[in-house]
C-alpha cells in the first residue's frame, strides 16, 4: 500500500512538471512574439521620423557635455 502511494504521487508530479513546463513555454513564447513585435514597431518608427530633429538634439546634447567638462 505505501508503495502505491508513492508511485501515485511520483505520478502526479511529473505531470505537475510536464505542466508547469508547458505553460511556461508557451508563455516564454507569447513574450518573444510580443519583443518581435515591438522591435519591429520601433524600427518602422525611427525609419519615418525625420533627422533634422535628431541633429539638433544631437548639438544641444554636445554643448551639454562641454559645460558639463568645464565645471
């Protein structure tokens, strides 16, 4: 009788793993799909803004980082 039992619970716990790996996996998944996405969004984006902006940022940012050096 005691062995049945723990046969029956090394049973359950393999399937207890099997799903936790599975709902995991599919999770994992769903998150890489999600990042996929995202990056393709951004990159679409940085395509169509225009460079002018991020030239001018670019000099701002530059005369920061020299007032910033001189004190």
């Amino acid at each position: 009788m005691k062995g049945k039992i723990y046969l029956y619970l090394f049973l359950f716990s393999i399937l207890l793993n099997v799903f936790q790996y599975v709902n995991s996996k599919s999770i994992i998944d769903k998150y890489e799909n999600d990042i996929k996405k995202f990056k393709s969004k951004i990159e679409a984006l940085e395509l169509s803004k225009p460079e002018a902006p991020i030239k001018k940022y670019k000099k701002a940012a530059a005369e920061l980082s020299t007032e910033e050096a001189a004190l």
